[in-house]
C-alpha cells in the first residue's frame, strides 16, 4: 500500500536520549544491541487479512513508529516516512521444527534498523503447519521503551478484536510535547542543580574502576553478547519482600545492593558506577504514549572492604532518592560533566547495568515475562515466545523481571569480554548472596 504525501514531510526535533541512540547506531551500523524485540505465540486461528490492517492501523497511528531519522549536519531529525509495502511481513514456515523457528525469528528480530531509510520498527506473522503462529515485533529503542512495546502489542490486539482502546489516536504529539519539555528543563535552575549535584557525584572517578575480564579487552569496543537466563526461586523471593519491607526499603534496592556486593566480590572494587534505567513517564499524559521515555541514573557504588549488607542496603537506598530528585537531567550530558576522556573500548562512562521491571496486576500481557504463562486480552490468548535481545551494550547487566513474587533474571555479558562460565558462576553467586543476606549472613 502507498501513502500519497501531498506536502512535504514535517521534520520532528529528537530527545537528547534518542539523539545519543542515533549516535551509537552510526558508531556500530551493524550492531542490534540496541533492537527491542518480543514475540508472542497467537492461541487462536488468525485471520491474517485482518490482522495486516490492524497492524497498518496501529503504526500509521504513531507517527514515531511510521518515520525515518535523517542527519543534516549536526542535527537530527524524525520525518514521516512514505515507503511502500506492507507494514506486516507474513512468513510462511511450513512444517520447520522449533529449533528452525526460533532461529528465523532472532534473526529477524536482531536485524540491524537502517533508521535514515527503515521504519524503526519490524513486525513479522510466522505462520506453522503444527503450532501456534507467532505475531514478532523488533524495534530500535530510538522509538520504543518496555512500555511502549506492550502497548504496541495491545492497540494491535484490540484492534483485531475490534474493541475501542479508549484512547485518542496518537500522531506523535505526546512525544513532541516530552521532547519541548526536557529542551525547558535544560535552560532552567532545576538544570543547573542537577548539573552541580551529577559534577559533585561522580567527581575523581577512579581509574581501576575494570572488571576482570577473561578476554583481552579489545581496542574498540563491541556490541556483541549473549545471556544467562534463570529464575529466583519463589521461596527466596518471598523471603527478599519480607526482608526489604523490614529494612524498609524496596525490593529493587535489595536486589541492587546484591548486585553491588556481587561486582565488588567479583572485581575487588570498591568504588564503581553502576548505571540504572529509569522511566520518565511521571506524567499521567505520557503514561499510554509511544515513545523512548527512558533515561539513565548513574549509581556510584562504594562498598568498603567487609562491609555489611546492611549497609550496603542503607547507603544505596538513600543515593539512589538522592539521584531520583536529577531523574530528568539527560544522561547524554552527564558525562561532559565529568570531563573523561573517550576511550573507545568501553562502552562509556556506564560499563555495568542493574535493571529491574515490574509487571502490573492491571495488565495481563506483564504476566508472559514468566516461563509457561499464558494471558488474555482483548479475548485473545497468547503466551511468550522467547528471544534474547539488547545483549552487548555494556559489560555486564543484570535484568529482573518481576511479576508478584516470582522473578526471572537475565544476566547479560559481552562476549569478546566474559566466557559462558563466568556468566553462569556470576549467577549462581548471586543467588547465594541472596540466600545469605535474607538469612542475616551478612550484617
């Protein structure tokens, strides 16, 4: 299907977040590190005319997704997109076996994006002869963060069904008015008390601040990873609740401060920057907007030699409101702040990563981050189809997926950095050390 643009396409000004993303992209061309994907086997006979046009439907609607970036000089910018084609790609596979499956769809949702020329975002109809067939979207996360994705899959799912969303068709304009707010923002005095309170934070960073690696590190950096995937035993979760609301503190700061001692232990550091992904979706405006509404908190960990977990849980708990109060200062600004110079076989100023998302009870489609579930919406029933994604972008991350009192964490690991076995004996401390701090081990 074609689209008639009578007038020439309106340019769009891009966040400092997504500005950094683009960056990065032409950095590495060839990099999906940065590829946000997810595939859902549909339970139910599909009706692929109708799934096609709601597809259509649904990225035609957001302009953020119906788009391609351009450079003109030093800036760049969104513009709407007038390529041809169907939105959905429909893959018939015929009577392949799972492994042939699933190693078809990672290899269209690792697909780098050409974003001056590409739609930002893939979604591809695996049909089977036995099975169930499988709705894949991938998506740079220049336009989509985790909340996004799910919201992308439950406007298509409604309009499959046929059932109003309830919400105003989005043209992009949420996005532009986040974009407007943060350019505000940074010309005001809250910018500049964050700009003292980062400079302050993260002043005289040490330099031994390396992991061990098993791998020489090489000369310049490279997006290339794999993972370790498990799941916290639901005992052991429980557990971490109740011994976070008696600290009282939150689980994410009791799995955090984990994470530190883990790294300390692994590494003999004692003073390291440990970023953490939080979302800019305070509004209630932007809370059901398509849109990258992410930016990055750089946590400096400072574990003393023995110290205790408790303490560890006290001072992390207390930094980590201290940064919460700067959450909307862009982190693409923060390292010139510091004024370190770019060294090309790191990833930046953020080598680890500590990520925690928690699913909603509101939401069905949040229960599929767990193994075997299935979910209802729209009185559709999908269940999870599983692809690894955003592997390689920095030298380890650690993601807890959380729904209730069960967790599945992926540890993530750059391969040109850390072997397989490494990664599996980093998770396997990290439960222990779990283990140990609910037990009172560790004080």
């Amino acid at each position: 299907m074609i689209r008639q643009i009578s007038a020439p396409p309106r340019s769009h000004e891009l966040s400092l977040g997504q500005e950094a993303l683009w960056f990065l992209q032409q950095l590495a061309p060839d990099s999906n590190a940065y590829n946000v994907s997810a595939a859902l086997n549909l339970h139910f006979p599909v009706d692929v005319a109708k799934l096609s046009a709601a597809v259509e439907r649904v990225v035609t609607r957001h302009s953020l997704l119906d788009c391609v970036f351009r450079s003109s000089g030093r800036a760049i910018s969104r513009c709407a997109s007038d390529l041809a084609g169907p939105i959905l790609d429909v893959h018939e596979l015929g009577g392949a076996d799972d492994s042939v499956v699933h190693a078809f769809a990672k290899d269209l949702a690792q697909r780098p994006f050409r974003l001056d020329r590409q739609r930002p975002i893939r979604l591809a109809l695996l049909r089977r002869e036995v099975g169930q067939d499988i709705l894949l979207i991938a998506a740079h996360h220049i336009v989509v963060d985790n909340v996004a994705q799910l919201l992308v899959f439950q406007e298509i799912f409604a309009e499959y069904a046929g059932r109003p969303t309830g919400a105003e068709p989005d043209t992009g304009a949420d996005f532009d008015e986040f974009v407007r707010r943060e350019r505000v923002l940074l010309a005001s005095s809250r910018a500049d008390a964050a700009r003292a309170y980062w400079r302050g934070e993260l002043a005289n960073l040490p330099d031994t601040g390396d992991l061990p690696t098993d791998r020489p590190r090489p000369q310049v950096y490279t997006f290339a990873g794999s993972e370790i995937d498990f799941e916290l035993p639901p005992g052991l979760m429980i557990e971490v609740e109740k011994a976070a609301a008696a600290q009282s503190t939150t689980v994410f700061v009791y799995l955090f401060s984990a994470f530190q001692l883990l790294l300390h232990r692994f590494g003999g550091q004692n003073d390291f920057v440990i970023g953490c992904p939080v979302t800019l979706r305070s509004s209630r405006r932007f809370r059901d907007s398509i849109g990258y509404f992410v930016n990055l908190l750089p946590f400096r960990a400072r574990v003393a030699p023995g110290s205790s977990f408790d303490a560890v849980l006290r001072r992390t708990g207390a930094k980590l409101w201290s940064g919460l109060a700067h959450r909307e200062f862009p982190f693409a600004q923060i390292p010139r702040l510091v004024d370190l110079p770019r060294d090309p076989s790191r990833a930046g100023l953020i080598s680890t990563m500590f990520v925690m998302i928690a699913g909603s009870p509101d939401d069905p489609l949040s229960a599929l981050v767990l193994q075997d579930r299935r979910a209802e919406y729209a009185g559709l029933t999908v269940s999870e189809f599983y692809l690894p994604q955003q592997q390689g972008q920095f030298d380890l991350t650690l993601q807890v997926l959380r729904h209730g009192s069960a967790a599945r964490v992926h540890l993530k690991y750059n391969t040109s950095l850390f072997t397989e076995e490494t990664a599996r004996g980093l998770s396997r401390e990290y439960t222990d050390l779990l283990r140990s701090a609910v037990r009172g081990e560790m004080c």
